[in-house]
C-alpha cells in the first residue's frame, strides 16, 4: 500500500490533485523575429510544483524515480507520472540559445527528489537532460526572498533583471526586492511566460521603440554565459540599481 505523508504548509484552501493540462493554442510567439527582437531580462526563475510540472514533489511523489525511456516523462517508485507542462521544454530552450541565466527557486520539503526528476528528465526537441537548462538551482523550504538573495549574490545580478514565474501568491513577496513576479496559478504556458515579460519590460520601460542597450548581445560577444553581465560593463550593482526602476509592489 503506498505510504501516506502530510502535506507541506500552504496557504491553499483546497488540495490539487496532479493534472496536466492540454496543450496550449497560442502560437510560439517568443519564437518569431518579432518578439525576439524585443530585450529580455537577464535572469528568469521558475518556482517547480504547479509552475514547471502539475504536481508537488513532495506529497504526489515517490522516490526512488526512474527514467522513462521517452521525452518530457520519469516515473515515480510507483509508476506514476512526472513530466513538466508541455511549453516548458519549448521555453526552457528558447532562453537557453539565448544566454539568458535561468533559475529554479523552489521551496520544496523534498529538494533532493525535484533534483532527482531534473536529472532524469529529458526535454524535446533536443533531448537534453531538464537540469541542464536551470544554470542555477535554489531548492529548500522557507521564504523566497532567500533564494533571490542567494540568486542575487551568486550571479551578481540585479533584482531588476529578474523575472520570476511562481504559482502561489505568498511569493510575491520578492517584489520587495525588486524581482518581476508572475503569478501563474495553472503553470506556465507560452501566453503567460511572454506577458511576464512584457510585464518586466513595461516596469522597466524596454518598450518598443524605445533605445534599449541590449547587455545581451554584448556580454555573448564577451563570452559571457549569462552570468555577471553587468561587471563585465564595469558597473557596480549600486550602479546598475540607480539605472533602473525602484522596486516594484503589485498584486
Ligand atoms: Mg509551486
């Protein structure tokens, strides 16, 4: 018989049973010139349960887990399935060819499970392996705004520069900080994760039209791996800080 555990704190009323949702029917807009052309923030965290995958690690799953054989897809001790929602693989990769440093910051009671399923997990169309995609992972239980410090002081990143897709609402509290958080209470999918960067791009002010100096294309010219971009300009994080907008309150 499987063995029962006790649900981790939440501020949820009502459990949520693991689903997967259908594919989504918005056209891969962050895959034409158009919105490619437009600037990103340089780091882009996901929280893991009901962000990247329909499920909690800790009280849907069962350790050990093993490799399915097909894409997008591990098993559990029991059988049951994990997989991550079906945009996912298609944005984990969009930000990856374009050295944007992307981050888990998840606050599980069962970090070396989540870790396990990444390093199990491969995602289509390359086929390689989840936790390949994530430069950095923040995965313990408590307050968020520890992880985006440790993600702050690990990658020498501004808090303005980061955009966090999460679907509880107690998380943000990064804002403080000054992260974009993006609320996704049924994971994310391609509509979401472009208006959660629309959104970081209204807060600081990288509309069209506008010049933007794009840290992007010159740090991949400096060889940099999405990692201290900033320094590599020779500024300060003070400096970068006075460049952008004060922290942000919403929700
Ligand atoms: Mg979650």
């Amino acid at each position: 018989m499987r063995p029962l555990k006790s649900r981790p704190p939440r501020n949820l009323i009502c459990p949520r049973t693991p689903r997967f949702l259908p594919p989504s029917n918005i056209q891969a807009a962050m895959t034409t010139d158009q919105i490619d052309d437009k600037e990103h923030p340089q780091l882009v965290a996901f929280d893991l349960d009901y962000t990247c995958w329909p499920l909690w690690i800790y009280t849907h799953v069962t350790g050990p887990l093993k490799p399915s054989g097909k894409p997008n897809l591990v098993f559990d001790k029991y059988g049951d399935k994990i997989a991550m929602y079906d945009d996912m693989p298609e944005i984990l990769h969009f930000l990856q060819e374009r050295d944007i440093h992307v981050a888990a910051a998840s606050r599980t009671h069962a970090p070396n499970l989540a870790r396990q399923a990444l390093s199990l997990m491969t995602l289509p169309p390359s086929n390689k392996r989840a936790e390949s995609f994530f430069d950095t992972c923040e995965i313990y239980p408590g307050s968020k705004i520890k992880h985006f410090q440790e993600l702050h002081r690990k990658t020498g990143i501004p808090y303005t520069e980061m955009v966090f897709y999460d679907d509880e609402r107690r998380n943000v509290e990064v804002e403080k900080l000054g992260v974009t958080f993006v609320l996704v209470p049924d994971g994310v999918n391609r509509r979401i994760f472009e208006q959660g960067i629309e959104e970081w791009r209204r807060r600081h002010k990288k509309g069209e039209g506008e010049k933007v100096v794009t840290k992007r294309t010159e740090n991949r010219a400096a060889g940099s791996r999405g990692r201290y971009r900033h320094k590599l300009q020779g500024l300060t994080d003070t400096e970068m800080d006075e460049g952008q907008d004060g922290p942000q309150q919403g929700y």
